[in-house]
C-alpha cells in the first residue's frame, strides 16, 4: 500500500519505518525540515534502539521516503495523523493545534476513498469532530491509538498487544484498509478491537491512567513503609503474586515522567470535567500528587544525609532520562531532582549514556559530565535512570573514586545488600 505519515517525531518517524518493513511504500511528512533532512539520511533525530538501523534499511529499498511538503501525500491512499498533542500552557487539558493544522493542511491533498487514520493521543470527541472535516472531501477517518513504550518503540510497533480501530457506523472502507496495512501481524495472531470513535480514544488515556495509577499506588505505600520500617520492595513481590494485581508497575521510585503518563492523565482531567464527570477520574489528581511527592522525597533524603545542608556539597547524579534506553528528558523526574538540588547551591555534576545533550541544552547552568567524571570526589551518589550500567556498578570501584560513601537509589534497583557491605549507606526508597 502507499502510506503517508504526517508527524515525524517519535511517533511518526518510529511508524513510517515500521510500516516501510512491512512492505508498504511509505512517505513521512513534517514540517520540520532539519528533522526531514536527518531522517532522509537514516538519522534518527532522538534516542530509540533499532531505529536509526530500520531507517537506513528501509531507505535503501526505496520504499521509505521523508518530506516537507504535505503535497507529497497525494500519492498515498492511506494517511497516518502522528503529531503530538503537547499539555496546553495555559491549563491541563491538550493542546491540539498541531493535529487540527495536520488535518487543514491534508485536506487539500485528500480523494475520495482514501483514509485517515489518527495515532495522536487525544481527548475523547477529537475524532468525531474531525470526522466532518474529513468526510467533506470523500475520503473517510479512523482513529487507530499507539501503545509504545520508549526504548521498545518497533517491536510495540510490529508486535503489539493489540490493535483497537475506532472506525464510524457501517465504515467498512476504513476498517479493510487497516486490515491490509496490518495484514502482517494480524496474521500473527495480534488481538484486534473494532470499535467507536469515543471509545479508540479512550483505550489510551484510560490505559494510561491505570498505569500511572498503579505506579503512584506503589509509591504511595511507599511512603506508609519509610514511617513504618517496612521494605515496599518485598511488599511489591507479596501483593505482586496475586493474578488480579501482577507485579509490573509495582517499582517504587522517583515516579513516572516522559511525554505521555504525567500530560495524558491531566489532559483527561480536564476533558472529564469539560463533559461533567470530572468527579469520576478525581482521583487522577492525587495520582498527580504521589508522583510528584517522589521528587521531594529524594531532595530531602539527600538533605538528610548530607547533614541537613547541601550547599557546596558534590553530588553525583546517575541519569537523567525519565527511563532508560530513552534521551527523552520531558517532565523526567531525574532531571528535576537535579535541577532542584542544584538551586539548592549544591555541586551537581549528573550523567547519562544518551540525554545529557537534551538536558544540558535545556538547563546549562548544571554541571554535566561522563560518569567517572560524575562519581569523583562526590559526597553522595545518586541513581535516578535505571540503566544497566548504572545497576551493575561495583560499589567497591565507586567507593574508590568518590569522597562520601552514600548512595540513593531511586529506583531500587541496586544490591542494597552487596552496597552495605563495600560499605556505603545505602537508602532506597520505601525501604527499610
């Protein structure tokens, strides 16, 4: 099939290379022609493993293309909407003036028959008001949400756990056109959800929402277990046993960031209230709350531990990503923490395998550097990116280079047990 992708950020550019290796003839579009240009070249204009492979795989078969002109879409018969839908700044709800100018700017280009298809996240109502716009010119829309986790973005893409369709009454045209695109992993047995347009666009934000809601649950008991001497690490492995609740998502930590969980579950706020049910997802704002209590908490754990003042101090900041494999740096806890204990006046020097350049581009004033450089002479080490390397440290080679032995581990997942005996305090969060 000939495909267009309209957005080219991670969304889009991760799409249109996944759908060029599954054959189709696929051009992606973004007005962004720097970004045009790297992509053009097998470039991947941000962190995702695999991607910049697949992109100069699929640009050699000729099948994938990157455009600044959306005329370039006429060709194509099917038309993925992939811009994003950033929290508006003025409130929490979305901000889509990115997807209604993709639609303006389509329109134009548009046939009768053809389809387009939105990925954007965005609250309920978008498509069925879009829908008008799109039926105008003969062609049909269909809202088809994405799943994808940073640092697995193609395989979500081409593996995964379902795919939900929200399609208009009696819409068979759009329904077989993504049936065609899709053949591949339909085949492979992918679970399929046919539905309404209200309900495409509520699987996301509602599957968000849980997400973070279980994320904030944990890091709620947390905060009984630090009061109470209990470790929420072992209290996660108990409750994690039980089928109904299941152990992912039960990492207490620093909390959740990125571009999707902390802008979605606000943006679904707002929407609910906008319909009269904000009531109903009112507890969202105190999952809010939790995640951001968690920054707090490691501020004035390491104020603590420092003697109740960290002016001066040297402080080694382990990631900055709000997750591993990722550079993305939106509303990561990590680069919080470290931003704020630098405005505290202590001598921050943080590191990360990929996103020191995006954080150093958005906050030059803090110290940034590998992680030798990092962990000498610090009084205290702090781990707040998950990454492997960070988890397989020997404390002993640390204890070697830094001044303080203290560690905090943000994430839990370091051997408290092995830290302890090279001799360093050690303190997780939620742990005894």
């Amino acid at each position: 099939m000939r495909l267009s992708v309209i957005g080219c950020g991670y969304l889009g550019a991760v799409h249109a290379a996944a759908m060029s290796s599954l054959g189709h003839s696929v051009v992606g579009i973004d007005v962004d022609e720097s970004k045009i240009e790297a992509l053009g070249r097998g470039a991947a204009p941000f962190f995702e493993p695999g991607l910049p492979e697949l992109l100069s795989q699929e640009i050699a078969t000729g099948r994938l293309t990157f455009s600044s002109d959306i005329a370039a879409a006429a060709d194509a018969t099917v038309h993925f909407v992939a811009v994003g839908t950033p929290q508006s700044a003025d409130g929490l709800s979305a901000d889509l003036r990115f997807v209604d100018a993709a639609i303006d700017a389509l329109l134009p280009h548009l046939t009768p028959g053809d389809v387009v298809v939105g990925k954007s996240t965005v609250p309920v109502g978008t498509a069925a008001r879009l829908a008008e716009k799109v039926s105008a010119t003969g062609a049909v829309l269909a809202w088809n949400p994405e799943f994808l986790r940073e640092g697995f973005a193609i395989q979500d893409t081409l593996t995964p756990d379902r795919l939900v369709y929200g399609v208009a009454p009696g819409d068979d045209v759009a329904k077989a056109a993504l049936d065609e695109v899709y053949a591949t992993p339909l085949a492979g047995g992918i679970p399929l959800i046919v539905t309404d347009y209200a309900t495409a666009e509520l699987v996301k934000v509602a599957a968000n929402a849980f997400l973070a809601t279980k994320i904030s649950f944990i890091n709620a008991m947390a905060e009984v277990a630090e009061v109470s001497g209990a470790d929420v690490t072992s209290l996660a492995d108990a409750i994690g046993h039980d089928a109904r609740i299941g152990r992912r998502f039960l990492n207490a930590g620093v909390g959740f960031g990125g571009g999707c969980l902390p802008k979605d579950i606000r943006a679904f706020q707002a929407r609910a209230t906008e319909l009269g049910v904000g009531d109903s997802v009112r507890f969202l704002t105190e999952v809010d709350k939790i995640n951001l209590r968690r920054r707090d908490r490691v501020v004035d754990l390491a104020t603590e531990l420092l003697g109740g003042d960290v002016t001066g101090k040297r402080i080694a900041v382990l990631g900055l990503a709000f997750k591993p494999n990722s550079d993305d740096i939106r509303d990561s806890p990590a680069l919080d923490i470290t931003v704020r204990l630098h405005e505290a006046g202590a001598a921050v020097v943080a590191t990360d395998p990929e996103a020191v350049a995006n954080a150093r581009r958005r906050h030059p004033e803090v110290g940034f550097g590998t992680t030798t450089e990092a962990l000498a002479g610090a009084d205290i080490v702090i781990l707040l990116t998950e990454w492997s390397e960070y988890r397989e440290l020997d404390p002993t080679v640390v204890a070697e280079a830094t001044a303080g032995r203290i560690v905090i581990d943000g994430r839990n997942t370091l051997d408290a047990a092995r830290w302890r005996a090279a001799g360093w305090t050690y303190r997780g969060l939620g742990r005894s």
